[in-house]
C-alpha cells in the first residue's frame, strides 16, 4: 500500500496538505485514489490511439485547474470513485482485455505514490502495455524522476508564453511560473523517456518510448503560439513528436477572460501551421476543422471504474 504524503510537495503548488490524514490540497485530492472514468479513448494522437484506442484511466481533481478546462466535471469537481490500488491494477488488465493500445494516465500526478503501487503490482503480474503519462507538465521534475517507472512515453501540454512576456498562465491557471516549471519538467521527461520509439500494434505504428509536446492554439493568443512553438523546435528539435491543436472548446462564458467564449478561428490555426512549416518542422500532428465540440468530451460517470457485477 502507497505511503501518501503528510506534507504534500508533489506538484508545484507544494501546498502542504497533510495526505495521509485525508486532508486535500489544492488539487483537491485527499488521502482517496479518485478515478472518473476508465474506458478506450480513439481522440489522442494516432501513434496513441492505435487499434481500439487507448486505455485511458481519468484521474479525478488537478493541480493546475486551467479556467476554461474541457474536463472541469473531473478537474474542478469531485466526480469519480474512490478505488483502491488493486482494483486500479486489475482496471490496468481490463483496458488490456479491451484492446488497449497502451495505458493512458490521464493528469496522473497527484496519485502518484498510489500508481506506482499499482503500476509496480501489474508489471509483477507480467503486464506489457506501454504506459503513457498524459500531463499538463505543471510537474516538478524530481517527482517525474522518482515515479519515472510510471511512464514510458509522456504526453506533455505546453501550454503558454513565458511571464511576464504572456499573462496567460497566471489568469487561465493561476501559475505565473508555467512556463519555467514546465520548461524544467519536458527537459526532464525528454531525459527519462528518450527519442521517439515505435513497434507494431494491430497493423499500425504504436509509441512506445518518447515524449509528445502538445500545444493548444487559445483565442487571441495566435502570436504566443508561434512563439512557443518556435522556443519548443529550437530546444528539442527532432527529439520529440509535436502535435498541436485546434480543439479549444468554450464550455461556459468567462467573466474573468472574456477573450475566451469564441472559439479559436479557423484562419489563426491555418496561420499557426504556416509557421511551423516556415520554421522548418518536418512533420507534426495537426487536427482535422471542426474539432472544437463539445462531445469530443467523454462521459465522466466512472465507466470502467468499478467491476461489473459478476466479473
Ligand atoms: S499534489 Fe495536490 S496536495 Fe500535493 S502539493 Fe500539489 S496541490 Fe497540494
């Protein structure tokens, strides 16, 4: 069973909460592994969801809790099901069963010392998927190395310009240092897993080994864009996949940003593209128009989390 912390440090918040006696920090978790949903996901990327699709274990509560989060049910509120380390070990075979292509664990951080207990049990059972450690990169790079069991590729946001030069961090995420503290934590995930690794799965090219850099292209924020983009080529070059995306949803309006109830025009993408090819990326992940919708967002009803009634 996993030692939980009584003074949390393992996100940058470093709040403090005393883990072990229940008490939730910032992110909201408490002494309880919260999942919200467990289910095969064909939205990532294609070396990700290969085949079925990628077995992807939604952990409740976030530390960074962006403002205009698609998945706010899960990382602002308190859906899920508390699960015991076991039983997220024995949802790890169940994906498996399904096809899974791989094990996605999305925003895994502040459960960490619970999924490595688990992660650690299922590889003792002989348990082969890669697992793919889906994250904001709002992580400290110490934590990443001593939970580097728990990942084999690391899907990793990168998701604003530099402070003062941007104020997006501080008013979407309410972290004005986003940008060094992920900074730090890429150069550390592009150490642990390192350069992009790749088998067969199904007929089709699976990840297994890297790291992926996403980067969602926000409203009004075009020019930050290409500067991050650009800062992000220039410092890891060919030693990471890249994908960036179009997918902002406005799911509510937003008082505090009012920049933020449009979607992102289509032409600003188009613009974000031309640039990566004029800075000379070879290749990169791009999504298809019409990707901002909200039922590109699954059901957080805790499907997949608990066993079904005769299993
Ligand atoms: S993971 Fe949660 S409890 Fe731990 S430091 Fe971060 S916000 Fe606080």
């Amino acid at each position: 069973m996993a030692t939980l912390p009584t003074s949390c440090e393992l996100c940058p918040r470093r709040c403090g909460a005393d883990r072990a006696a229940g008490e939730r920090g910032v992110c909201g978790a408490g002494s309880e592994l919260r999942i919200a949903r467990a289910a095969l996901h064909e939205w990532e990327e294609p070396p990700i969801s290969v085949g079925a699709g990628s077995g992807a274990v939604f952990f409740s509560n976030c530390p960074l809790r962006c403002i205009y989060c698609q998945n706010a049910q899960i990382a602002c509120g308190d859906h899920g099901t508390d699960v015991s380390e076991e039983r997220l070990t024995d949802i790890f075979f169940e994906l498996a069963a399904q096809g899974a292509a791989n094990i996605n664990l999305v925003t895994p951080g502040h459960y960490l010392p619970q999924i490595a207990v688990a992660v650690a049990a299922a590889r003792a059972r002989g348990f082969d998927l890669p697992f793919v450690f889906n994250t904001s990169s709002y992580e400290r790079a110490e934590v990443l190395r001593a939970y580097r069991d728990c990942a084999d590729v690391y899907l990793a946001d990168f998701k604003y310009w530099m402070s003062p030069a941007s104020d997006a961090g501080a008013r979407y995420s309410h972290a004005r240092d986003y940008f060094d503290v992920a900074t730090r934590a890429l150069d550390a995930m592009v150490e642990l897993a390192g350069p992009p690794r790749f088998d067969r799965f199904e007929g089709e090219d699976r990840l297994i080994g890297g790291v992926v850099v996403r980067h969602l292209l926000l409203p009004g924020r075009l020019d930050e864009s290409k500067k991050v983009m650009s800062f992000l080529w220039h410092r890891y070059g060919d030693a990471v996949l890249y994908s960036v995306m179009n997918q902002y949803t406005p799911l509510r309006v937003f008082p505090e940003a009012p920049e933020l109830d449009a979607p992102v025009p289509a032409s600003d993408y188009e613009r974000l593209l031309d640039a990566l090819d004029a800075m000379g990326m070879p290749d990169y992940f791009w999504q298809e128009g019409g990707a901002a919708k909200e039922s590109f967002v699954p059901a957080f009803d805790s499907t997949g989390v608990l066993p079904r009634e005769g299993a």
